[in-house]
C-alpha cells in the first residue's frame, strides 16, 4: 500500500487550533472508511476509533486481548482575537509556544464566524527600519506587540469578526521529494501516522483504540480525560520532536536527526517511557529492519506523559517523527522516518500488543 502524502498536505493545510479542531477532526473521519462507523467524539471533542482486536471481545472480557490506546493530537499552535481596536487592527492571544523571532511578517487567516475566512497580515506594532532608533531597532518585541491587519475598514473587520475567532499561520504545503515542508505537522503527521497505521492493520494482537486528541498545545487535555475514561493497558502516543541536525547546534545536543528513522523516547520532561516498551520497540526495528533512533528531549511534552499518569498508571512509550524547525510554519520532516513510524506501529499493534502486556 501507498503512502498518501495528499492526505499529510490537507491535514497540515487544515486549521485547527485548541478548542477548534472541528475542521481537522471531521477530515480525519472522512479519511477512516468502515471505520468511521466505530468512531464517536466525546464530550472534549477528542475522535475516538474502536479498531477491534483479534477476538472482537470488548474491553475488559475475561482473557481479552490487551486494551492498547495510540494517541495523536490534532490541534496546532496558533491564537485566538483578544481585541479589535478603533482602526480595525486584531490583537491575539497565543494558544501554544511560540518563538516569536518565526512571526515576523507571517501570513495568517482569520476564522471569521461572521464571514469567510479572511487572510490578514501578522506583524509586531513597531516603527518601520527607516524610521526606528537604534535602540527600537535592536528590541525583540514580545508576542503582545503582534497585530493582525486584515487590510480592510475598521468598521468591515467589526461586523465580520468577534473577540475568540481562531487564528492560525497561512502556509502551504510542500513536498520537496525526500521530505515535506508545512504548518502544523506538530502534530498532524503523529495524525497521519495513525490513520496510515489503521488502514495496514490486518491482525491485531491487542485491542486497538485509536484517539485523535484535543487541546495537546495547552496541557495534554484530551488525552487525559481520553485516557481515563478508556483505562488502557498501554498508551502509545504519535508526535513531532526535535531534528536538531542544522547549523548553530553541536552534535551532542541532537536530539535526533532528520532522516534516520522513526524516535523512540526514552524521555521527555512529561514522561519517562516504561523500559520495557522502549526495548520491545527496539527489537522490532532490529528485526525487522526499520530505521530507528532513541530520542532524550530535555523540554517538552506529548500526550503519552498524560497517558502514563492515568488512573493507576499505564504502561506508555512515544514515537517520534522527527522534525526541522519545530513550531514554525516550515516544520521540516522526512518521508523516511514517518513511514519508519507507520512500520514500526503497524508491528508493534500485530505482535507486541498481546505478547507482553499481560505479563506486565
């Protein structure tokens, strides 16, 4: 089966910042075939996808295969209106980290619920270079400076735009061959990754529950209620970490490398992934000859950290795609290492799932 690199463009393309994931979820229910059928959004908005196991027995039956929850959030970094001042110009409040020296003279599109999306122009309130003091000139205006011009009257902007509309960095997407260059591949491809995975899966050895989450950016919060109400045996999250491979970076400070396959976390500061999940995922790759490397990411989170401290605790490992760039609009990652992910997913679903858990 084909990779369908399409389906990574209108993901990365769609908008979807926390809170708002309408756009983005109801793609990915397109994109589920006879699945969908077994899909239902709870109350977060979180999508969740019922795949089966090898018996079809429900979750908890006596000798049940292993409940397995794979995670990927569907939410991208991005702002919402806090304020329209007299000359129409939007200010906005961040949903998610930004480095602000990536958002100077960016491209946004503004989620009118009055209207259709209106595309705008994101810069920091600052004098023009011309006219700056050397002083002004040499300032990193912080992220409260930023404003929106839509390039239209104060009074169109206030009849088309409210205080909370969704903002998100405009950027297509951009196959360049050996890699794909986009928005928001933190974390639509882990989104990708998922539903390529659910489209292979032939003959699971656990049961399978599929989550494409909510809210990640701002506190893992789909993931934790997800987790909670579905008590699995082992959480899986699929995301983005750092390829910290270009210049400026030492190479001891690399997190992993563009190129060299799929990561597998050993730590981050949300999670400590259980041993024996990072070393059954590693035999795999060995054995089955898919590229792989460990990632120890000194800052910075994904759904598995809240998996892990469900309920009692569950055992739980994220795999990483790695990725150039990070929170930028040209978030950088390889075809190789995210059909590695698929692999090594794919694997894991049809021969670890029911052979270890149990005994853990």
């Amino acid at each position: 089966m084909d990779h369908d690199y399409d389906l990574l463009r209108r993901l990365s393309e769609a908008p979807g910042v926390p809170g708002r994931e309408d756009a983005v979820r109801d793609l990915i229910r397109r994109e589920l075939g006879p699945l969908g059928e077994r899909a239902r959004i709870d109350a977060m908005g979180n999508l969740i996808v019922d795949a089966g196991g090898p018996e079809g027995a429900p979750k908890g039956a006596p000798k049940g295969a292993p409940v397995v929850m794979i995670s990927a959030h569907m939410d991208e970094i991005g702002f919402v209106v806090r304020h329209i001042d007299e000359r129409g110009f939007l200010r906005v409040q961040n949903l998610g980290g930004f480095d602000v020296r990536n958002l100077f003279a960016r491209l946004v599109m503004v989620h009118a619920r009055n209207g259709e999306p209106r595309l705008g122009v994101l810069n920091p309130g600052v004098k023009p270079v011309h006219i700056a003091s050397a002083e002004e000139r040499t300032k990193i205006p912080e992220l409260s400076d930023f404003v929106v011009d839509l390039g239209v009257s104060a009074e169109t902007v206030k009849a088309e735009v409210r205080i909370g509309d969704m903002v998100t960095l405009h950027q297509p997407f951009v196959d360049l061959g050996e890699v794909v260059v986009g928005k928001a591949l933190d974390d639509r491809s882990g989104c990708w990754v998922l539903l390529e995975t659910l489209r292979r899966l032939q003959a699971p050895a656990a049961h399978v529950l599929g989550v494409f989450s909510v809210q990640e950016e701002v506190g893992l919060r789909g993931a934790i209620t997800s987790a909670f109400a579905l008590e699995p045996d082992v959480g899986v999250a699929l995301d983005t970490t750092l390829a910290v491979d270009t210049p400026g970076s030492k190479p001891h400070q690399a997190v992993t490398r563009l190129g060299e396959g799929v990561g597998i976390k050993v730590s981050d500061s949300s999670m400590v992934s259980h041993g024996w999940l990072v070393d059954a995922m590693a035999d795999l790759a060995q054995a089955n000859d898919i590229p792989h490397q460990f990632e120890v990411l000194p800052r910075g989170g994904t759904d598995g950290g809240a998996i892990q401290r469900s309920r009692a605790g569950v055992a739980s490992i994220t795999l990483s795609n790695p990725s150039r760039y990070v929170h930028t609009v040209t978030e950088m990652l390889s075809k190789r290492d995210l059909e590695a992910a698929v692999a090594l997913l794919t694997r894991f679903l049809e021969t670890e799932g029911a052979a270890l858990a149990p005994t853990r």
